[in-house]
C-alpha cells in the first residue's frame, strides 16, 4: 500500500528552514532589543552574537536526542 502520511516529511523539512531563519534573523533581533533598551553598541552587538549560541546548542542537543 502506498504511504500516505505526510506529517513527517513535512516536520522534518521544517526545522532546517527554521534553523537557517533564526541563524539569520535572531541575531539581528537581539540586536535591535538591545539598541531599543539603548544600551551601548558594543554590548548589543555582543548579546546578538551570544544568541547564536543557543542554536548551536539546540541543534546539539537536538541531533544527541536522534543518535540515541
């Protein structure tokens, strides 16, 4: 029988399109966050760089959860 169930294939091509729009946009966000709060450039550019590394880790996690 021919299998029809879609959800998977859709679930799995939505994380990588959500990975790379956050890698690109999150940073830019904190970013503006913190240039709102008007804090200085220098710490606004270093939180929307520390932002990346929640990602990182997510996607860290993320693939341990799938080898084990």
């Amino acid at each position: 029988m021919i299998d029809d169930d879609l959800s998977g294939h859709i679930h799995a091509g939505f994380w990588p399109f959500m990975k790379r729009a956050l890698t690109l946009f999150l940073p830019l966000w904190v970013f503006l966050l913190c240039y709102s709060l008007e804090l200085n450039n220098i710490i606004s550019a270093a939180a929307a760089g520390a932002s990346l590394s929640l990602i990182v880790y997510y996607e860290q996690r993320k693939l341990k959860q799938i080898n084990t």
